[in-house]
C-alpha cells in the first residue's frame, strides 16, 4: 500500500498586516505533501527544458504566429530565469521578470490575457520551479557558500512580492497563475536553507564520539518508549515504532563504545541487532569542508525508508507522529537534567527539517501537467478580442487559415516540448480552476463598449473574471509582430570556465558575472 498525499496551503502573502481578514482561500495556494518512494537521480544539466503543449489550452481561431511566439518567448523567459538562478546572478534573475512583459508583441499579449492560457502559464513555471529545485536538492547536506545562502535568502523573501508587483497591470488569473508555483517555490529554498543549517548543527554534535555515547547513555536511561508511544501514536504503528526506538536508535548513533549500561531499562536490554537494516552498515566519517553527508548518511537513509515502513499513512500524519515521538523523548531527557539534552535537542529539530523538506520536495516534484485534470473550455479568438473572423480576412485579402491554430505551434524545437494531444479529451476534460464555476455561452451579436447587450453566462462570474472580459472587448485587432519566427535560442557552453560548486556556477570567474555579483569560490 503507498503513502498517501496530504493536501496543504500556503499563504500567497504571509507578511500582510491584514492576513487574517477576509476569506482565507482567497489569499492561499494549495499543495501537497508525499514522501518520495526512492532518493531522486543526480540532476542532469543538460536535461532540456520540456514545456507543455500549448494546444490544449488554446481558444479556436488563434492566429498560430501569436501562439508560436508566445510558446518561444515563455520557453526563452524560462531558461534565462533557470540560468540566472543556477548561476547565482540574483540581480538578473529580477529582471527576467520585469522585462519580460516587454519581449511580447500586442497580439501575443492579448493571447497570454486569456483566461484559457492561465492554466498554461502555471504549468510552465511550476515545470521551470521544479527543474530548480532538482539541481539545488544535493546542496541541503552540503556547505553553501555566503553568496549562494544570501541569493536564496532574498528569493524565497521577496519572490511572490516581486511577482505581484511586476504584473500588477496583468489580470488577476495571469498573476493568480504566475505567483501559485512561485510561492511554492519560495517555500521550498526557504526549507532548503533551514535544513541546511540544522544539518550542520547535527553534524556538529554526531561526529564527535564522545557526544553520541553520552545521548546513547542517557536515552536508555531516561526515554521510556512504551510511554512515548502511547502518548504520540493514534492507535496503530506501536510495535514498528518500539523497534525503533529501543533498538534502531542504537545504530543510528553507532559505533559507540558501550551498547549496554548497568541499571538501565530492561526494555533496552533484550533487543536483537539490527545489522540487516540498510543503514547499518554505514560507516560515521570525518566531516570535511565541503559536506555534512558523511556523518549523516545512515540518518538519511533512515528518514528515506521511514514512510515505506508505514504504509497507509498520510505524509502529514507521518509528520506529526515523528514530531511528537521526538517530543515525548525530550520531555524524558529534559526532566531528567541529562547532559545530552542540547545534542538530541539539535538533532531532533535536523529531522523534523529534513522530513518536512522531504515531503514538501516530495509533493512538488512529482506535479506534471499529464497527472492534472485541467481542461479548460475552449472558447473563440474572435470572442476573446484577439482572433479575426472570415470576414475581416476576406476584407484583407489574407489566405492564412484563422480557424485552427497550426502544427507548428507545438512543433519540437532544439528544448523540447510535451505534446498531449493526443490524450487530450475535448468532451471528458474538467474546466480550469478559473473557469470551474461557469462557462461561456456565445456572446450577443450586438454587444457594446458601455455593457449594454453583455455576454449571458450559466452561473454567476467572479468579478475579476468579468473585468477581463471587458478588457477583452476592449481591445481592437492589431497584426504588429505577426509573422514572427520562432526564436532560436542559443546552446549553453558547457565549457563556460567558470567552477562548479555543487551544481552552481560561480561568478566573477573570467570576467563572465554582472557588476553587482561577487566571487563565491
């Protein structure tokens, strides 16, 4: 049986005066919380990027050249977001984003202010999110440099601010779209950065010997598990849990001088080896200066294998039985006076860091755009106040096709792109979120700019819904920048020469950083 996702929220700005006003939903942004069944493989750095087909989600009649350049201008926004983050140049990283509402043509500005396109928009940035967090992933039990905690400090603060700010002038399902994945994001490095503090606080006290008999001395002492468990665990799970914690702790801590001491608690006393266990084997190394992963690997291990041990059991639950069982133990040791109190304090708040960003990453990373249920209902171009109809091309004298948006729109480029065409089910689809609680019927052939003769919906619009279809209506047909090829976009040097550090780049090498970066090796 797996384990279960926890579903979870997430405030879009938690720094508000005015937080608790109002509706919550309406300022939150949902996520999950699984614990991954394996230790994710190394990170590519080739690996392309893969954006979703912007088919599906297009309205009939788009004119293919918007959507063509639409599709290469968000690919083009991404990669250059991924390489000012992967390389640490946060000044360029801010800017990507104000600047990019610059690089769109009218048409294609009207396009990305369609309701349908907003699903679209979340799917590229949580895509472009989740290729981040996969290569800063190894850098949790690893030292970072000042820069680099510096850099990731002010994203995962300032992120969804900038992001509200920048497309403030956008509707609100474009900046509901972009500041979803965002928030998520900023989470996550804020966790990142949190576990790798207490990472090597751990490392701190496990690598010395002398600090693991003492919390070993005192744990068989004091902590008494049967208490701890009933007191933490909602009425199953007993029996795995004492295997745990009278006997795997012992080899957690290993090698220790004494597994037994005189006058301890009999419970202690009688368990078997736990020699067969993955992490048993695993030697506690001599720290170095680039890594805290030697001292911590059997932990590692440990906390990886846990969810698998207790199948059926929802990552959030898990969570709370951890934390609450490490409590329990820490009141013991507390009310004791033992001397290892401040050792087993630090490496508790380690692991509750490190399964919390494993559940978080966990949840995050396996989000793809096939695994959503997002349909969104196609509505015209020509409704949209973006498309043209057959008369206006026949007027023109114009021979390109309006009703259908071409091939080309999602043809493989030198990046990649993920066509779901094919199992896309126009009848069976689910409406986007946005559009979830109505749909469009046709509008009235003698609509007007004052509202007078206005569109006839199923179910009542959310007002900011009906602003952008005023918006909408508003906007007359504009062919600047039709015709545009699609961008081609540069290959990345591998060979930059600039050196690695833990899959960043550091700048100031060779004369390749922005002004405002410094050196960070």
């Amino acid at each position: 049986m797996r384990n279960q996702k926890a579903p979870g929220c997430l405030y879009l700005n938690p720094t508000s005066p005015n937080i608790h006003h109002g509706p919550s939903r309406r300022n939150m942004v949902s996520r999950e919380l699984k614990f991954p069944t394996q230790q994710e493989p190394p990170y590519a750095h080739n690996e392309p990027i893969e954006l979703p087909s912007l088919q599906r989600y297009l309205p009939t009649g788009t004119d293919p050249d918007a959507a063509n350049a639409l599709v290469a201008l968000y690919r083009t926004h991404c990669i250059s977001v991924i390489d000012s983050f992967r390389f640490c140049k946060e000044k360029m990283f801010w800017h990507h984003f104000t600047s990019f509402h610059g690089t769109l043509t009218v048409p294609v500005q009207k396009l990305l202010a369609h309701p349908n396109i907003a699903s679209w928009i979340k799917e590229c940035d949580w895509l472009m999110y989740q290729k981040m967090i996969r290569f800063v992933s190894p850098l949790a039990l690893q030292v970072m440099p000042p820069k680099v905690t510096e850099t990731f400090r002010n994203i995962s603060n300032k992120l969804s601010v900038h992001i509200s700010t920048t497309f403030q002038n956008h509707p609100q399902h474009v900046r509901d779209a972009k500041l979803g994945p965002a928030t998520i994001f900023a989470s996550l490095i804020d966790r990142l950065l949190r576990v790798n503090a207490t990472a090597h606080a751990a490392a701190n006290m496990l690598t010395n010997d002398a600090n693991r008999d003492q919390m070993w001395h005192d744990w068989v002492y004091y902590v008494k598990p049967v208490s701890v468990v009933e007191s933490s665990l909602p009425g199953r799970g007993y029996t795995r849990t004492l295997q745990i914690l009278t006997n795997e702790v012992r080899e957690l801590l290993g090698p220790l001088k004494a597994a037994s001491y005189p006058g301890m608690q009999p419970i202690y006393a009688n368990t078997a080896s736990s020699a067969s266990l993955p992490y048993a084997q695993q030697s506690h190394h001599e720290m170095d200066d680039s890594s805290t992963s030697g001292v911590l690997d059997r932990w590692t291990t440990f906390l990886y294998d846990l969810s698998s041990r207790f199948p059926g059991i929802d990552a959030r639950l898990l969570l709370h039985c951890v934390g609450e069982i490490g409590s329990a133990a820490l009141r013991d040791i507390t009310m004791a006076q033992a001397l290892s109190f401040g050792s087993w304090w630090v490496t508790k708040v380690w692991v509750d860091e490190m399964l919390q960003w494993m559940a978080e990453k966990g949840g995050f990373l396996e989000h793809s755009p096939s695994s959503m249920e997002m349909r969104p209902q196609k509505r015209s171009a020509y409704e949209a106040g973006f498309g043209v109809n057959d008369s206006e091309t026949e007027n023109r004298g114009g021979s390109r096709p309006r009703t259908a948006v071409s091939d080309s729109v999602d043809a493989p480029s030198r990046y990649g792109s993920v066509d779901t065409r094919n199992n896309f089910h126009h009848e069976h689809g689910q409406l986007d979120p946005h559009l979830q609680h109505y749909r469009y019927s046709h509008p009235a052939p003698t609509a007007t700019m004052d509202g007078s003769a206005q569109e006839h919906f199923d179910e009542p619009i959310p007002q900011h819904v009906t602003k952008v279809a005023e918006f909408e209506l508003m906007q007359s047909h504009d062919d600047s920048g039709i015709g545009m090829d699609v961008v081609e976009l540069p290959q990345h040097n591998e060979s930059r020469g600039m050196p690695d550090y833990g899959g960043f780049v550091a700048s100031g090498v060779n004369g390749a950083s922005d002004p405002a970066d410094v050196v960070v090796c």
